[in-house]
C-alpha cells in the first residue's frame, strides 16, 4: 500500500472516529452562556462561586460547554435558564483541553444527575 492511501486511510478512519456519538439521547443546540460553580456534595455554591461558561449543547442526560479554566471538583452546580434560574447538579464525565479557542481552554461534558429543588 502506497504513502498516500495509508494517509488516506489513516484520515478516514479519524473521521469516523470523531463522528462516533457518545451520547444515547439525541443532542439539541444549546448555545449560551450559563453559570457554573465547583459542587462538594453538599453545600450550595455562594454567589461568587459561579463562574460564566459558553453552553454548546444539551441532551436529556447530559451537557456540555466551553469554560475558561478546568473544573476543581467531580461535580459542579448549573444555573440555566434566565433569571430566576433553574440549578442542576451534573457529574463531570469528560474534559478535553482545546487549543483553538481564545477565550475558552477546556470542553467539559456532563450527566445531570438531579434538579437542586428551592
């Protein structure tokens, strides 16, 4: 097989890879900015403790964003929706560290795990 097929193959097979959905729920467009902020399990995040994040899709089960620094905990407390906000505990399954974007360094995916009730 000559250089360029391998290359050539080589391409289609990272294509496909990158194609390959992970999600079992149908993803839809969810771009936005929304509030983030480190989540110990316990204790509601104060005020200062969210963070902006640029919101790029939602499923039924999970989220995923663009955010300026990687997350410090396992879990993290979400504000969606306008004001009053709407607070979902999610569980940090993947983060990817990007190089192309200015502003945001890091893709976070994540399962929602449950809706924090006032």
């Amino acid at each position: 097989m000559s250089t360029p097929a391998i290359a050539d193959e080589v391409a289609q097979c990272e294509q496909n890879f990158l194609l390959v959905e992970q999600r079992k729920d149908r993803r839809l467009s969810y771009v936005c900015r929304q509030l983030v902020a480190p989540f110990d399990g316990v204790r509601m995040p104060r005020q200062d403790e969210f963070q902006w994040a640029m919101f790029k899709d939602v499923s039924e089960a999970g989220i995923s964003f663009l955010a300026e620094t990687r997350p410090t905990t396992g879990q993290l407390v979400v504000a969606v929706g306008a004001a009053p906000f709407s607070f979902l505990i999610v569980e940090i399954v993947r983060v990817s560290e990007l190089d192309d974007l200015e502003a945001f360094s890091f893709h976070i995916g994540c399962r929602v795990l449950s809706e924090l009730n006032a």
